[in-house]
C-alpha cells in the first residue's frame, strides 16, 4: 500500500477561515479533511452539533468552535455544548477564536502583515476580541493594500474589511506554522494533540 | 495621467424618478453594491439606469437608440405613475474624496405623436453648473430637443470625463453553453452574455492577457487552490481554448482544457476575466447563477481583492444568502429593493436599526436581511390563482 494514503475525516467548521486552518492542522497529523459542515458561524453549528456526534460514532470527525465570551474557559464549554462525545469525536475549542491561533504565530503574522513583531501580543488566549486585535493589527500595516483589505471603511458597519478572510486564509495556507504557534496557544497545542491521536489510534471497522 | 484619474471615478449616487418601477429612488452607491430584492422588484431594471446612460453616450448609440432599444418613454414610465410625469436620471460620478466631482441630470418625456423629448439636461462639475438645458437655442428651435449634448462630441467637450464614463459601463450575464459552443453566438463583439469570452481572451495583446490570466489564477486560488496555472491555446482550426494546470498532491499536475472546467470554474473565469478587462463600472446580473454555493462565498472577497488594485466599481444583483454571507460586505453596500405600492423604495441595509442590532446579537447578514426582501404576499399567491 502507498505511504500517502491518508485517513479521511469529516469536519464541521463556523467560517471559512476555520475551515482553512482545521484542514491545515488535519494535514499536519497524517489525516486529510474530507468533507466540511457547517460555515454558516456559530448557532447554525450547534444546532447541527448532536448529528455531527452521532455520525462520529463510526467515522473520524472534528468540530472546531470558538469559545468567545460563552464562558470563562474551554472545559465547562464543551459540558454544556456536548457532554458526550462520540468515540471518534474530536471536539475543539479555540481560546477565544480561531484568529488567537494565527496570532500565536508571532514572526510569520508580522512579516505577512508587514507589522512590528512587537505589535503583536505575546499572549493571544489572553485576548478579549482576538478578531478586533488582528484587524488593529493591519490598521498599523505599512502596506496599503493589507489595511484596505482587512480594515472596515467608515461607514460600513461591520467589524472587518472587505477581504479580511482571504488574507487570513493565504496567511494559514502559506506561511503559518502550527507547531511555532502551539507554543503560545495552548488551545491549540491541545487541538494538535487530539487530532494526531484521533488519526493514530485509528483502526478501520 | 487623465487615465489613472478615470480609473478612480464611479457613480457615487443614483437619484430616479418614474424609472420603470422606481416612482421616486435615491441611494448612494460605494465601490461595491450588492442589489437585493425579490423577483420583480426591480433590481434588472436598477441596473438598466447605468445602461441606458450608456447607451446614450456610446458611439452608434445616443438618447433616441437608447429608447429604442427600450421600446419608447411609455415602457419605461413606472406603471405606478398615475399621470404622465416626466422621467428622471440624475447621476453623481466622483470618488471617495470628492463624491460630486461631476453631476450629470436629465428628465424627458414624449409629446402626443410619442416623440421622446428632453425636458432638461444639466451638468456640474464640483458644484457649478456648466450645462443647463433647455437654454436660449433650444427654445428657439425645440427639435434640438430630441438629442442630449452628452452624446455630442461638439457639444460635450467641458464634459467628456462623464460621457466616456458612462460609456465605460460593461454589462455582464455569461451563459456557459454559449462559452462552450461558440458557433451560437458566431459575430458577436463584446456580446454581454459570454458568446465571445475566449475570442476576447485571444485577442488580447499576449503580454496583457498572461498578466490577467495569473492574477484570475491568483484570485480563484482562495476557492479553486489546485489551479497553478491557466493558459490560452489554439486547436488546429485557429479556436482559442482556455487550459488551467491542476496540482495533484499524488502527481505532477494535469492540465484540462475548457471543456473539462465545470460550468461553475468557467463562469468564475469569465466573470474575473470581465473584472479585469476595462475600468468603468461593472454591472453583473446574478453572478451567483450556476456556479457551487461554496464558490459564490468567494465572490464577494474576489472582488474587493480586485477593486483594491484597480478601483472598478461592480453593481451586481444577487438572490444568494451564500454571496451576502461574507462579513466583509459593508452595510452600506448593500442596496435593499422594497416593493411598495407606489413602486419600489430602495435603502441601504445601514438605515435599518434593526439590522444593525440583530447583526450585533450575532446573525448573519441574510439571516437579517433576506426576511424584508420577501414578498409582502406570499402567502397569498396561491389564493390568487383561485380568485
């Protein structure tokens, strides 16, 4: 059998942004992300949770969520939102949202946002609004392209800039490095973890 | 340097009055706008204003053609209109920094024998008037009456920035049989629904049409990531054919000519190809039609990306909840057609409080928005067919 074959997993994601950096992590632990639910945020995910477990039942599955303000920490979060995992289920919680994982990555976030390393906070899991801090990051770029795409106009209403997700989905595709950002998010190091034993303890039925 | 400067304008404001469905319309409109509204309400014939004025200022065009084209004043009064009031236009051009650098304005009629008549015609340029008709030789020979000065390359000369823009609009519908099948549409130039896309393609100079090729490449790349590469050839008979180079992580890449694109990709090309192609205004009619829900959420993303470059302004009319999902969409860009029973009022998702707070409670963007743009009846429909 071929070296590459890689075990298929099935995921379900809030946003696109999370679906890019769940599949890069899935990557990263010997599996590959098959299909992905949800991207329609939070609620919709929730909702869908209870068939997401049940099919985790006989299958590989992962379900990344961000933790915002629902609680003060991951574990009471994932009793409320599923207080029985299925044996193949690998639930995530991102302190407090996904981009806390791409700002863990200091350096590489920096020099894609072309920003001061020390602009960028030391502690991303100790950030209230993880998503404002990266939109204020790139208010401070020197390149003028990043603000207009990642910094809302004016008027507009909303909290980021028309392209914000495609920039954050070219930095988590290209130049972040998980096992560099594990180190300052340990939400994430724990994502790394499950999902490497999820794949290895893996015994086709 | 005057080209850079073109580059920059779009209509920041569009003001109507009896427009086909529109009794009275004023909106003001940012680099993007996202037209929504149910069926028939009116988002076709929004997009008709910036084509009409086109139309007027195109060469082989004109103000009497456009009309043609329309079937007459009678067909594009709004049906609303009790008596026959004249219609209106009025247009401001600008950029973020002076939204009103050029205002352009004109109202018309028909008189007894259906003869299209203008009633007035002004322009401004930062607010001082340098056009004001009917003046004194219009009165005294009121057949001038049946012809603008906007399409008049003598009498435009102080305002050729605003006929040039208005003739910069593009209007695009693509049809991907027709891509596919080029023979339907054999003779057409610039054909707004797609007939010649390749043939367009083809002839474009080589340097430019590699340059647009990889930054299509570049920008499909968010929804399309195992396209490395696209490129333009010719078969035996001299057609042109699109082939992309898709990265495999088992193989080298595999290129796949036109043919083997999904409707969706091709459609997608044809639509960044078009955003490309030009810099006046881009009028898109549902581009979300054909292509993967999972697609149409790039959009959106696609275009500010290319906007930010180039600073074309794109107007598209969409009934997808897939495309309005992206958190980028400023509220202020999108335009929300309200049929009323005195025509349809527009307004920008902004002025409802009530969006702002359930965006704030954590909704999405069509999750509050879609409910308004439901017809108001129905559940009524189905009891009409029986009446």
């Amino acid at each position: 059998m071929p070296s590459d074959i890689r075990l298929n997993i099935s995921g379900a994601v809030e946003g696109l942004v999370d679906e890019t950096v769940i599949r890069r992590l899935v990557r990263e632990a010997g599996g590959s992300l098959d299909r992905v639910y949800g991207r329609n945020g939070k609620t919709h995910l929730k909702r869908d949770l209870g068939g997401y477990n049940h099919a985790a039942q006989h299958a590989p599955w992962v379900v990344a969520v961000d933790l915002d303000h629902d609680a003060e920490c991951a574990p009471p979060f994932c009793r409320q939102w599923l207080p029985q995992p299925a044996t193949h289920m690998c639930f995530r919680v991102a302190v407090r949202e996904i981009e806390a994982w791409l700002l863990a990555d200091r350096e590489h976030l920096a020099r894609h946002l072309s920003v001061a390393i020390l602009r960028v906070p030391p502690n991303p899991e100790t950030l209230d609004d993880p998503k404002q801090t990266m939109v204020n990051l790139a208010r401070n770029s020197r390149r003028r392209d990043i603000r207009e795409d990642m910094v809302p106009r004016q008027n507009s209403g909303r909290t980021v800039g028309p392209a914000y997700s495609s920039r954050l989905i070219e930095f988590a595709e290209t130049e972040w490095r998980p096992e560099v950002a594990a180190r300052q998010s340990d939400s994430l190091r724990r994502c790394r973890e499950r999902l490497r034993e999820l794949i290895s303890n893996w015994i086709p039925e | 340097m005057r080209k850079t400067e073109n580059k920059a304008l779009r209509f920041t404001r569009i003001h109507l009055e009896n427009w086909r469905n529109f009794t009275q319309a004023d909106a003001e409109l940012q680099r993007r706008v996202f037209l929504v509204g149910p069926n028939a309400s009116g988002k076709s014939n929004l997009l008709d204003v910036f084509r009409f004025l086109k139309d007027i200022a195109s060469v082989g065009g004109g103000f009497q053609e456009a009309l043609r084209r329309r079937q007459g004043v009678s067909r594009l009064r709004s049906l609303a209109a009790r008596k026959k009031p004249d219609i209106r236009i009025c247009a401001h051009i600008g950029n973020d920094e002076n939204p009103i650098a050029w205002a352009y304005e004109l109202s018309f009629t028909q008189d007894k024998q259906r003869h299209a008549l203008i009633k007035s015609e002004r322009v401004s340029r930062n607010g001082i008037e340098i056009l004001n008709r009917p003046d004194e030789k219009d009165q005294s020979d009121p057949e001038r009456l049946v012809q603008t000065h906007l399409e008049q390359v003598y009498a435009n000369q102080e305002f050729r920035d605003v006929s040039d823009f208005f003739a910069s609009v593009r209007y695009f519908h693509i049809v991907p049989q027709l891509v596919r099948e080029p023979d339907r549409s054999v003779g057409k130039q610039n054909d707004p629904y797609g007939g010649d896309f390749l043939e367009q393609i083809a002839r474009t100079p080589e340097n430019t049409q590699k340059a647009r090729l990889r930054r299509i490449v570049e920008a499909l790349r968010v929804a399309v990531p195992q396209l490395v590469d696209l490129e333009l050839e010719r078969d035996i008979k001299g057609a042109p054919h699109l082939r992309g180079k898709y990265e495999h992580w088992r193989s080298q890449g595999a290129w796949q000519t036109e043919e083997q694109f999904s409707d969706g990709t091709l459609r997608l090309m044809g639509l960044l190809w078009t955003a490309l192609d030009g810099s006046g205004p881009l009028l898109l009619e549902e581009p979300e039609l054909s292509l993967h829900p999972d697609v149409v959420r790039f959009i959106p993303q696609m275009f500010a990306r290319i906007q930010r470059r180039y600073g074309r302004q794109v107007l598209l009319s969409t009934h997808s909840p897939d495309m309005l999902r992206d958190q980028g969409i400023g509220l202020d860009e999108v335009l929300l057609l309200l049929p009323e029973n005195e025509g349809t009022n527009v307004r920008a998702a902004g002025t409802f409080t009530e969006v702002k707070e359930l965006l704030a409670g954590g909704l999405s963007l069509p999750d509050a928005i879609l409910p308004r743009t439901r017809p108001r009846n129905v559940e009524q429909l189905s009891f009409s067919f029986v009446d």
